[in-house]
C-alpha cells in the first residue's frame, strides 16, 4: 500500500546553527494511528512543522498523498487538520463563526449539519455564539480540535493534544479519534502521556536530537524491548547475595527484603525455574512473588537514556 506521507532526508538547521531534523525518513500509512514520542527538544513539533508546510525544510522532501508539500503546497496541506500544541485561535470571533470559517479556508463548500455535529461532539454546541476569548482553556483547545476538523481532513496531526486538559475533554477528544480512525482518517500524535500512546497507537517513533531513533509496530517494539521483572519477597532479609546466584544477576532492594530479577520473556529459558529451585536448594525461603512487564514508558526512557549514554 502506497503510504499517504512519504518523508526523505529530511533536515532542518535554524539560522542560530540548531539542527532540529538530522536526515529523517519515514513512511506514515493511510488510516494508522502513529505515535511519536521524544523528549522536550527533540524534534516533534519541527517535524510536524515540516510536514504540514509551516516550517521550510533545509534539504529533503514531503509527500503527502502523493503530492510535494512544496511544489503542491496547497494539494498537500488541504488534506492535512492541525491541532498545534499551542493555543493560537481567533479570540474576539464567535465558536461557530470560526470553525466555519477554517472550513472556508479550504474551499469547501458550507455544511452546516456536519459543523453541527462537531460542534456536539466535541461539547462546544452550546457555546456555539460564545466569544473564543471568554472560553476557558480547556475549552479553547475544543475549538482548535473543531477548526482542524472542519474541512475533513484525512491527515489530521494532534500536537500534544491533552497537555494540560481536562479529565473529560482527554476521554472525549480520544472516543472522536477513535471515530475518525474508523473512518479511515490517518492519525499522528505527539504526547507526553505516553500511557496514550500505549493504548491508542498502532506504530511508534521515537524521536531524540532530531535524529528517528526507531519505528516500530507497538506489539512488537513491546515484544522486542520489552522486559519482565520478578520480584522475591524474602522470608527474612539478607546480607549479601550467595556468590552461588551470581548467574541471575540479582539485586537486593526493600532493605534487602526483596530480590529483584529482570528476564526476557521470550527466551527460550527466563530462569525463573531454576532460580527458585537453587533459592529452595540454599534454604533461602520466601513469602511471595511478583512480576511487572516492563511499560511503553520504560521502554522509551531506556531508548532515550541509552542513546545519550553512547
């Protein structure tokens, strides 16, 4: 399948000498929810820019469905819906008035029902004569989500989106994208709650010092980096670890109440068994036992502080 963004070395270097973007190449396919996740300086939000035509690039190239965001500037950007993360709308015009109008500014046609419905969806009906500047916050970034939605984008970029929102406007922004995904419409979000990413994306990238460090299907980046940790709560503390369970690599945490073991759960062999059967054989006993696989989270904060470590 012919993906809808096709990015190819793609850079950019800032007049002060940054070099936000360092060669980036990426496919985006057509109704996936894509994650990319970074630290603050990463590059997000430059690459983002670059895409949807609001940054110039310093070399490389952006297709979107197939047409140059360059050469066919407005081709390419008709088919995109911004959410930028900061909050940048009309503030003396009316709710209703300004998402209209942003649909206006792609030369579609007027259509009220379907303002109508985005407005409800996104509670802001009611507030539909409201004067954007009398909104609160949360509010306003309802409206930005309405104004990118107007045209009916089928790229629609979601900029850290539920930075600093309301409990409600996260869980209603997140059933909408649901929405718009089983419609076919292609989703690309930057966020800091990665637990977000987790749960709604079906690729992730991650994205340090400008450069795309990886892309990866979730399940499998999970699958692949992913770690299980056993924790043994000890019947009574010890001192020191035996030298004869110097194999495991084992840590001694909780006042040296617990052994921590992390494994592989994939391995052909975690351990696990003959762990506890050398544990039984030197007598130490213990209470219970945990485990924890290893969260999305962990997974980017070892990418990140690995790379960096390098």
């Amino acid at each position: 399948m012919q993906p809808i963004i096709s990015i190819r070395g793609l850079e950019k270097t800032y007049a002060s000498g940054h070099q936000a973007l360092k060669g980036v190449d990426l496919d985006i396919n057509r109704g996936e929810i894509f994650a990319l996740l970074g630290p603050n300086g990463a590059g997000k939000t430059t690459l983002i820019g670059a895409i949807c035509g609001l940054v110039t690039a310093t070399a490389g190239t952006v297709t979107v469905d197939g047409h140059d965001n360059v050469r066919a500037y407005r081709e390419a950007r008709a088919r995109i819906g911004l959410v930028p993360q900061e909050l940048n709308t009309d503030a003396f015009e009316p709710v209703g008035a300004t998402v209209r109008f942003s649909r206006g500014l792609f030369g579609r046609p007027p259509n009220p029902a379907l303002i109508e419905q985005l407005l409800r969806d996104l509670s802001l009906w009611d507030k539909r004569d409201a004067i954007i500047k009398e909104l609160s916050g949360g509010m306003k970034r309802r409206v930005m989500i309405a104004k990118a939605l107007a045209h009916e984008p089928e790229i629609l970029f979601l900029d850290e989106p539920t930075a600093g929102v309301d409990v409600e406007l996260r869980r209603d922004m997140w059933n909408m994208v649901r929405k718009l995904r089983e419609r076919g419409v292609t989703i690309i979000l930057t966020t800091h709650y990665i637990e977000e990413a987790e749960e709604m994306a079906d690729r992730i990238g991650v994205i340090d010092g400008g450069q795309l460090m990886l892309v990866e299907e979730k399940h499998a980046l999970m699958k692949k980096l992913g770690r299980k940790e056993l924790t043994i709560q000890l019947a009574e503390p010890l001192a020191t670890i035996p030298f004869e369970l110097a194999d495991w690599n084992l840590e001694l945490i909780a006042e040296n109440r617990e052994l921590r073991y992390v494994f592989d759960r994939h391995a052909e062999r975690t351990g696990v068994p003959s762990l506890l059967a050398k544990l039984r054989d030197l007598g130490i006993n213990f209470s219970d036992l945990n485990t924890h696989q290893s969260s999305l989270e962990e997974i980017f904060v070892g990418l990140v502080h690995g790379k960096r470590a390098a």
